[in-house]
C-alpha cells in the first residue's frame, strides 16, 4: 500500500475544520497526521506535507509564516488576505522556490464558477452589486468571496474601459448603500440558519442579470479543499482562487 499525502489541520474544532477532518478521514489517498485548535503547539504539524488552515484573519498569517518557514505546503480557506499579506506571503516563498500555497476566498465549485460568470458579465453592465448571506457566527464582513467578486468586477470593468453606472443618492442613512470594493457595492446579511450564499446582480438597459449561488452545508467546500491539497503540492509558489486549479 502506498502512503498517503500527510495533512494537518489547524482550526480542527471549527465549523469548517471538522469538516476538513472528516473529508481528509474519507480520502483513500490522504492520511490525517495532525489536527489543531487556538492554543496548541504548532511544532505538531512538522510531520505534515501540507497543511489546511480554517482560522481566523488575526491568526492566519502567523501560522503561515511558521508553515512557509518549516517547507510545509498550505492550503489555505481563511478570509482576510489584503494585497499587502499576498505581497508578505510572496516574500516568504521566495526563500523556498518548491513550496506551494494555494489561498481560495471559496472551495465550492458553483461559488468559483459564479464569481468567473460574474466576470465574464462585467463588461456589459455599468451597474453591478453584491449581495452576501452568511450565518451570524461569521467574523469578517464583507466575506472573502464577495470582495473577491467585486475585485473581478471592477478589473474587468476597467479593461473593457467602463465606469460604475448612475446612483442618484443624494441622501442616505449611513451603510444603507452597502460598501465600495472596487467602486461596486457590497451588502452583507447576516442571519442564523444560513450558511454562505452569493447573489450578483447586473443592470442595464430594461434588463437585470442575477447570479446566484448556495452554500446549503460546509460539505458544499470539502471536494475543493482535497483537491487543493492534491494539487498544492505540485503548484510551487503562490496560487490565489481555485478556479486556476479547475483551469476555468
Ligand atoms: N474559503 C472557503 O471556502 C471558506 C472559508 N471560510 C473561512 O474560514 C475561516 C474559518 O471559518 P469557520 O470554520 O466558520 O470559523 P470557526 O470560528 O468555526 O473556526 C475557526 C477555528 O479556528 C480556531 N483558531 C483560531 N485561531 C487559531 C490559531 N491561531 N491556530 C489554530 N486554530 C485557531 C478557532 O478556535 C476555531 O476553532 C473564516 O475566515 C471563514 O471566512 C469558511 C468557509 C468556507
Ligand atoms: O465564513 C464563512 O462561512 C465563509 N467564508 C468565506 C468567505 O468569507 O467568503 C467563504 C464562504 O462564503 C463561507
């Protein structure tokens, strides 16, 4: 029998970190050598060659300066990466030119194939909003799947030579217009009983577009997951968004 692929887990008591457990427990090719919460040595993960990480903003960058420093690949699902932490995280890597990190603001399938749609729609719409629903346990807001949306949004409309489309708002309670990522709005709903949902919505001339996706169970993220941990061992340097992976 051949070994498997050593994974750890860090976040293994969250919601998304149990789940990462038992896909990594199912997969035949996978072998679960280390799972880790807040508080516990990190040392524990030197057996791993890749290591998943469904933490918290504040903890991610920490645990990846330790992952980059000790030659362990990551595969990474925690939201919080500003242009800034990419640029760090390059500077890491450089030191270790076989390492991989594969960081994906989202791991399901329909939500990477709604963000490329969104992409490809961009250009023939001035006007475009986001509107993310989340469960109420959620951190961070906007999620790390609609800013990212927004980023696609504006960068393809700024190829295709756009602008953002007419608001008449003249008067307005603050956040009622939602935030500005890349000159597109964002909305954030948070409410118990959800789990992770997306609408992109588009207008033009007597005519809108939605795009729409449901995360209805964490075990929506699990195939993206494994496969990024397949995959992140042979994408050396930094890979950000699953969809190069699925080589959308
Ligand atoms: N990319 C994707 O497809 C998805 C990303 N996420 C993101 O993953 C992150 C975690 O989400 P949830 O699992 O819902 O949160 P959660 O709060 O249920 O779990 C996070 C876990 O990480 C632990 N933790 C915090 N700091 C740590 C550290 N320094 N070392 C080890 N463990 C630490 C916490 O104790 C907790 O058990 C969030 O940023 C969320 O936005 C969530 C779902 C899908
Ligand atoms: O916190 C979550 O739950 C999720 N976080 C990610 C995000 O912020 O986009 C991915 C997914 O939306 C679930």
């Amino acid at each position: 029998m051949t070994a498997g692929i050593r994974v750890g887990v860090l976040g293994a008591r969250g919601r998304m970190g149990q789940e990462v457990v038992n896909a990594v427990n199912g997969a035949d090719d996978m072998d679960l050598v280390a799972e880790l919460d807040a508080g516990d040595d990190l040392s524990a993960l030197k057996q791993a060659q890749v290591v998943v990480d469904f933490t918290h903003p504040d903890a991610v960058m920490d645990n990846l300066e330790f992952l980059t420093a000790n030659g362990i690949h990551a595969v990474v699902g925690t939201t919080g990466f500003s242009g800034e932490r990419l640029e760090k995280l390059r500077s890491w890597l450089a030191a270790d030119p076989s390492l991989g990190v594969l960081i994906a603001p989202n791991f399901a399938l329909g939500a990477v194939l709604a963000m490329r749609f969104a992409q490809q729609a961009a250009r023939f719409y001035n006007s475009a909003e986001v509107i993310e629903l989340h469960h109420n346990r959620k951190a961070d807001a906007p999620s790390g799947t609609a800013a990212h949306t927004a980023r696609l949004i504006g960068e393809a409309r700024a190829e295709a030579g756009l602008s953002p489309g007419e608001d008449a708002t003249t008067s307005e309670v603050d956040g009622a217009r939602g935030a500005l990522v890349d000159d597109v709005r964002v909305h954030s709903v948070r409410l118990p009983g959800l789990v992770a949902h997306e609408e992109i919505l588009f207008g033009g001339e007597g005519e809108t577009l939605t795009i729409r996706h449901d995360s209805l169970h964490r075990t929506s993220f699990m195939p993206g997951v494994l496969l990024g941990v397949r995959s992140v061992l042979t994408r050396p340097g930094l890979t950000v968004g699953l969809e190069n992976i699925l080589d959308l």
